[in-house]
C-alpha cells in the first residue's frame, strides 16, 4: 500500500512541475512569447502563477520565472486590453503628409463593425492633435475583438483586443 502512495504522490508531483513548467501566460498566449513584449504586466498571468505557490515552492517559482523569462507575463505591443464600457483612444501626432480620412474600426474575427467606426478628416501640412476614440461594447467580453487604424480605408495598424 506504500509502495503505491509513494508512486502515486511521485506521479502527482511530475505531472505538477510539468504542467508549470509551461507558465500560464505561455499556455494562455501563446504568441507573446514571439512578440515584442510592452511596458504593461497583465496581472491575470502573474496571479495564475502564484496560485502555483498552493502546488509547492518550486512549482510557483518555475512558473513565475518561465513567464518572465518568455515575456508571456507582459501584454505584446499588438495587443490592446479593454472591458466593455472602457472608451479606447488612438491618438496621432504630427503634420498630415495628404488630405486622407483616418478612420479607427472595432471589429469581429469575421471583420464585421461592433460599434461605429470614429473618423477624422486630415488635410494636407495641417498638425494631427486629435484623438479617435470608441467605447467597447458589451460583445468585447465574449469574443475575438481587433482595432484597426485605417488611412483612406487601408488598413496601417491593428492591436488585439484583450478583454481585462
């Protein structure tokens, strides 16, 4: 009987430090860990990671480190967090180089609109100041959601939204 529980407790133990030996930033996202990582910690990672403290000592610390060393404990520059009800801004800076319509877009994963698209008018030398804004609806929270900022309807940039 012995025999068996020590087995069993090893068993459990391996499949443990397997499991964290991943991180939970590098199992949940997966593409931070090619991306250039920003400024901003996503503490949903951070406190998964310490929930493997419960597990062990060991267990914690692999996790942590493993998120850190990958940069899977930090929000990618591609990728933009917002709840419902949060008004996201895109503000550009700088003299105008043509008469262009920019235009800031919330969409699906089948490029379908969630909310209006915000738009401004930027004529030729004049200085761009203005920000472009959107209020995240309600379906941010249970689907793939993407911002993009268009020029004259070319797409030049767009972040994932990640729900906070």
């Amino acid at each position: 009987m012995d025999m068996f529980r020590n087995r069993y407790l090893v068993a459990v133990a391996l499949a443990t430090m397997l499991v964290s030996s991943s991180g939970c930033g590098t199992l949940l996202y997966p593409a931070r860990r090619d991306a250039k990582a920003s400024t901003t910690l996503d503490t949903r990672v951070v406190i998964l990671d310490c929930l493997w403290f419960f597990a062990g000592i060991i267990p914690g610390v692999v996790a942590l480190a493993v998120d850190f060393v990958t940069e899977a404990a930090y929000f990618s520059e591609g990728e933009a967090h917002a709840s419902s009800g949060d008004t996201v801004s895109v503000n550009v800076y700088g003299a105008a180089p043509a008469d262009c319509m920019m235009e800031l877009r919330l969409v699906d994963s089948n490029g379908h609109d969630l909310t209006k698209p915000a738009c401004v008018a930027a004529v030729t030398g004049e200085e761009l100041d203005s920000g472009l804004s959107l209020v995240m609806p309600s379906e941010v929270e249970n689907q793939e959601a993407t911002l993009i900022l268009a020029l004259d309807g070319r797409e030049q940039v767009r972040w994932a939204v990640v729900p906070r």
